[in-house]
C-alpha cells in the first residue's frame, strides 16, 4: 500500500472511530455497517475489509469493545498484578504494544535545570489515535501528544512547557524511523525520560504494565513504594510526556471508571479498545503506518 493509499485510508478508518466513539458517547443507536460504510463513501464489503486490517477486528466487534462499561470488564478480568510484572523483569525492557522498549532516564540534576542544554527535535504523525505530535533527543523519544481532541497549537505548547529551556527544531525525517516502531512494531524505539524521580518511578510502573491489561492508581502507589500516595500517583500519571507508549491510559480507578486522561476520554477510549483488539487477535493486526 503507497503512501496515499494509507494516508486516505487512515482518514477514512479516523472518521469513522470517531463516529463510532461519538455515538458510544451520546447513547445514541449502534451505527450499521452500512451506514457507516454509506458515510464513508464505501461500499459495506470494502469499508469492512479496510476496517478490519487497520484495527484488526469487525466494526461490530469494535463497537464493543468501545461500550463504556468495557473498562469495568477489563479491571475485572485483565486487572494486571503490577508486582508481577516487575519481579518478571518486565519493567523497562518489557514486553510493550508487541514491541521491545529500552529507556533511559535523565538524571534529577538534568530534570531541574528544565532541559537547558538539549536539542528536542519534533514533527507531526498520523497516528491509529489522530495527529501525534513526537518528539525526541538523540536517545529516544521524549514527548507524546495527540490533537485528536485538542488544537495542535496547543498540544504543541503543552510539551514545550515541559522543558522550557530546551531548544525546540522541527525534524520529522530524523524521529520517523522511531516512529515507525512505536506504531507499526517493526523494532525498538528509545524512550529517554525526561521528569522528577517520583515521576519516573510511576511512569516505569506503567511500562510494566501488559498489552491488553489495566491497573489502578492504588496499585501503582503500593508497588512504588508509597501506599497513601495515591493523589500524586494520579497527578503523576497525568504529567507523563510519552503518552501511549508509557501506557497511562491504562491506568484506572478502583471502581473501573476511566478518570482523566490528557489528551482526551474518547482518546483513551479508543487506545483501550485499540489494544483489547489486537490482544483478542493475537496481535497480528497491522498497524497504520505514519505519514509525516
């Protein structure tokens, strides 16, 4: 498939998450194949079949896997034992969206002085969850966004924000090849993580955390450490700059509510059921592959 061909059908399969998602929201009726596929400008056979091999399922099963009590069913059943996970050595070498994630941290000193003295290249990629804005120093990726439900302006000023001392140079063309791997699975991307100590504990809790699987704030303040903390847990889930590939959206409430997410509820929604997906089909579902 070129790369027109993708980007249009990476637009088209966009549209119609997002209608599927609205309609999930609103508690309107269940979208029809096709209907969708008449909205799509496609034929029920063909927008099934381009579905189905960029999300790896159904349109139906998907709606499903989208209803917002999917949570609920996940923490009962997929609730991942964090402790686990880490005496598995899972924790930043493991197993993460079926492809292998080695990290590095900046060091405390490095972190307060608010990125003074690193270059941080950026670009915009489409993504399986709407435009993501990446960046990166010359050890791995250090910023994640998504403008799915937000302005790209100020997604873009949010990661800034981030490091303000920092020189920011736009260069798609030097971060695709990472990239190319977080999304597609293709390899190893880098991750160098750029925060406070309490943060970067968190954060590496959640790399530990399965493909298919959740976890609650409570669990990742007990296996850091810090069992009352679970407020600063939540903040410090909410500040993480590599959203996805640090998996914060699976990070849940005890009853199952989703809580916040940063870049928006329809987002971690859909990154849920993006990953419940591909674990139900061994995941063997091919992935779009970014367009700069």
């Amino acid at each position: 498939m070129n790369d027109q061909s993708q980007s249009y059908h990476y637009r088209v399969i966009a549209r119609a998450l997002a209608e599927i998602d609205a309609m999930q929201v609103t508690g309107g009726p269940t979208p029809t194949l096709d209907g969708l596929a008449a909205r799509m400008g496609m034929s029920p056979a063909h927008f099934q079949r381009t579905f189905s091999q960029w999300v790896g399922v159904s349109p139906k099963r998907y709606q499903q896997y989208l209803t917002l009590d999917h949570a609920r069913r996940l923490l009962a059943e997929r609730h991942s034992v964090l402790e686990a996970s880490l005496a598995s050595g899972l924790s930043g070498t493991g197993r993460l969206h079926d492809l292998f994630v080695k990290w590095e941290a900046m060091t405390p000193g490095e972190f307060a002085r608010g990125g003074e003295g690193l270059t941080i290249h950026w670009g915009w990629f489409e993504s399986p969850f709407g435009p993501a804005l990446v960046m990166g120093t010359d050890r791995g990726i250090c910023g994640m966004g998504f403008a799915a439900e937000q302005d790209e302006a100020e997604v873009m000023a949010d990661l800034i924000r981030r490091w303000p001392k920092a020189h920011f140079v736009e260069d798609p063309m030097m971060l695709r090849p990472w990239v190319l791997d977080a999304f597609g699975a293709t390899g190893t991307a880098p991750l160098y993580l750029i925060g406070a100590p309490f943060q970067i504990k968190v954060w590496e809790a959640l790399l530990a955390v399965p493909t298919g699987h959740v976890t609650t704030y409570s669990d990742i303040a007990r296996v850091i450490g810090h069992p009352a903390a679970v407020r600063a847990v939540g903040t410090a889930v909410g500040r993480n700059p590599v959203s996805f590939l640090i998996p914060c959206h699976r990070a849940l409430r005890k009853s199952g509510a989703l809580g916040g997410y940063h870049w928006g509820l329809p987002v971690k929604r859909a990154m849920l059921a993006w990953e419940a997906a591909r674990a139900d089909a061994g995941g063997a579902a091919p992935v779009p592959v970014p367009q700069t």
